[in-house]
C-alpha cells in the first residue's frame, strides 16, 4: 500500500466541494475488504457512503447448487473438492441432516478443500479409481482456470458441478429496477482484468452513472472514489480506469478465448435474489461427459422445504444488493458470527457480514465471547 499516496488523493477528495449525500457501490470482495481493513469509511466525509454489493461469489450461489454438492459427497462414492470457504456455507435441511459440505464430511464423506482447479486434477490423476467431483463456484475470475483446465483436457475421472457466475449483470438488474441504491460504481479491478473494463461501459452510457474500475490498494480505490466524485459534480460521466497498471483494455485474451471455448452463458440463480438473466456459466456439450449434472443422478426430494432460500432470518440476499448494511441484520452478532454463521455472508471471506465483523464493526450488537 503506498500510504503518501492514499492520504493525497483523501486530501483532494475532501478539497472537492459538497455535492450532498452520494453513495458508491462496489462489487468485489476484495474492495470491501480493503475498504474496511483501511478504514476508509471513517476517514471520508460522512456524505460518502461505500455501499458492498454483490461481490461474492460464494454468498450468490444457489442453495441448490451447494445442495447438490452434499448430496453428491454423501451418496456417491466420489471425493468432493471445493474451495475451502465453501465447506461452511449452510442449506435448509431438517434438523440432524448435515447442512454443509464440512457437516457431510463429518458423516463419513470423502470433502476435501481446495486452492485452485489444478489441484483437483492433480487429485484426480492421483486416484483414477474413484471419480472426482470439482464443485467450481465463483465469478469470472475462478472461470478462466477452470476453462484453460477443460481446454487442456480433463482426467477421465473428473467432473463438474460447475456454478459459475458473471458480475455485470447483477448491476445491470439493479439499475435496472426502480430502486438501485447507489449514485455511481466502483468496477471490479480482478474481473476486468479478466474480462477487459469495457464490459462496465453500460453503467455510464445507459445509465448515465459515474464509474470507475479500482485496483486493491486503499489509493487506487481512492482515486477511484475521486474520480467519480468529479465525475458527478463536472456532470460527465464515463469509465474511468483507476487501476491501468493491471487492467488493460479488451482485458486478457487468452483467457477470454478459453472462456468462450469452454463455457456458454446462461440465465442463472442468485441466492436468495432470483433468475438473473445472462448471469450464469455452463459446461459447453463438448464437456457433457465431465458434467456432473449429468453423469450422476440424484433422485428428487419434493418434501424438501425453503429450496433455494436464505436460512430463516437471515437477510443475505439484500445485504449482497446494497438495500442494508450487515450490521443493520438483525442476527448480525446476535447468533451469527464467523465462528458459527447462519448466513453465507458470514461464511466467506468476501462476504460482507464476515469482513465487517471481523474488522471490528460491532456497532449495535454486543461483542463476540
Ligand atoms: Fe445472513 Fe448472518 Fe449476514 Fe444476517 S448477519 S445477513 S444472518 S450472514
């Protein structure tokens, strides 16, 4: 972090004149948690609001997808690899049914945590005896890995169950309704590397919303917070690239070739927030044979209650649209922690309610024993 640099652009943008009460959303993990661990909602003027939205992929993903991955840890005799942040994420099962991958391996199933999709074809040529099941959820970012593992060619014994999600449409369905809660964006700087920053231009052009793509460091999300600050008040609105050490134009394109090698695009399930259209990946049929949708049958379980939904109380779904701030849940503290979560906020380290509650903001709820 270069500190010199962060208290310049503090000090132009608190130089700025008052424009009233604006409230910027950022849609990456990553940002809220430099945003917090920088404490740079303290050191704004009070007028700015950072408002986290949906940049978490594993607060999105479908209830029935993680379903789907327990079940299939339990009743096949494949190993199960996810990432490790998944293993916790809760479902709506009846009490005594485990309600996680980590709860499932403590009934006897073979789950086992993972760092990047390489690792799970290394397990799988490793054990060629038993299949392999990869549950690959996450955003753009964790799509290209696993698309240049598919154009490489999977090991016979390696499937699927892939869950992958795009972040610009989430942004598009908010401004898109009637209320989408935030006066300008902060563009996700990993994403756009992937994906190129163009993919953002919508937000100024059909919007007419002040954007711009940040980097991780408290000064590249400052300038970006500047730029749109100037953007407003000079009534110009564009894209503007704050991390262009890092995000190129047409961003990287092999990693994009792969991507629509590999994978198409469809309508997708957000937790907790409905059919987004455009917003989901899917296994292109070249890959049918590695789909674990596909290649492992599970029979259907009418009798299960609240499919697809947050757990009871939990107010995930409009903590990840930017409608309330974690600590304005009211189970936040009060029975949902980090050390034992209700919510999929609380589970991942991009999550909201997990990166607020462990950068100490407690406001309102009484401290953690
Ligand atoms: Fe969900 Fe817990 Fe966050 Fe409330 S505090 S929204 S229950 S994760």
């Amino acid at each position: 972090m270069n500190d010199q640099e962060a208290r310049d652009w503090l000090q132009r943008i608190r130089a700025l004149p008052d424009q009233g009460p604006v409230r910027i959303m950022n849609v990456c993990g990553g940002h809220e948690r430099s945003i917090s661990l920088a404490g740079l909602r303290d050191a704004l003027p009070p007028a700015i609001e950072l408002i986290p939205g949906p940049g978490c992929p594993v607060c999105v993903c479908p209830e029935e997808d993680v379903y789907r991955a327990i079940r299939l840890a339990l009743e096949t005799d494949a190993i199960l690899v996810a990432f490790g942040d998944m293993l916790r994420v809760p479902v709506n099962v009846p009490r005594g049914e485990p309600r996680s991958l980590e709860q499932a391996r403590a009934a006897g199933a073979d789950v086992r945590p993972i760092a990047s999709p390489a690792e799970a074809a290394r397990l799988a040529l490793a054990r060629p005896e038993r299949p392999v099941i990869f549950f690959a959820a996450g955003f753009e970012t964790t799509m290209a890995p696993v698309a240049a593992l598919l154009a490489e060619g999977l090991p016979g014994n390696l499937f699927l169950l892939l869950s992958g999600r795009l972040t610009w449409p989430a942004v598009a369905m908010l401004l898109d309704s009637e209320t989408p809660g935030f006066d300008a964006l902060i563009a996700p700087g990993h994403v756009s590397t992937v994906m190129g920053p163009e993919e953002w231009q919508f937000v100024p052009e059909r919007h007419g919303l002040p954007t711009a793509v940040a980097g991780f460091g408290p000064e590249s999300l400052l300038a970006a917070i500047h730029s749109v600050l100037r953007q407003r008040l000079e009534q110009q609105c564009f894209l503007d690239n704050c991390y262009p050490e890092v995000v190129r134009p047409g961003g990287n394109p092999t990693a994009r070739a792969l991507l629509t090698q590999t994978l198409g695009v469809t309508d997708a399930n957000w937790r907790g927030i409905g059919v987004i259209s455009d917003s989901g990946f899917v296994l292109r049929e070249a890959f049918a044979a590695h789909d674990a949708r596909r290649q492992f049958a599970l029979a259907e379980k009418p009798e299960r209650r609240r499919t697809g939904e947050m757990p009871p109380g939990c107010d995930c779904a409009r903590v990840v649209l930017g409608r309330i701030y974690p600590d304005q849940c009211r189970l936040y503290g009060k029975g949902c922690n980090p050390r034992s979560p209700i919510g999929p906020c609380m589970v991942s380290d991009e999550g909201a309610c997990r990166i607020w509650w462990r950068h100490g903001i407690h406001s309102g709820v009484p401290s953690e024993a």
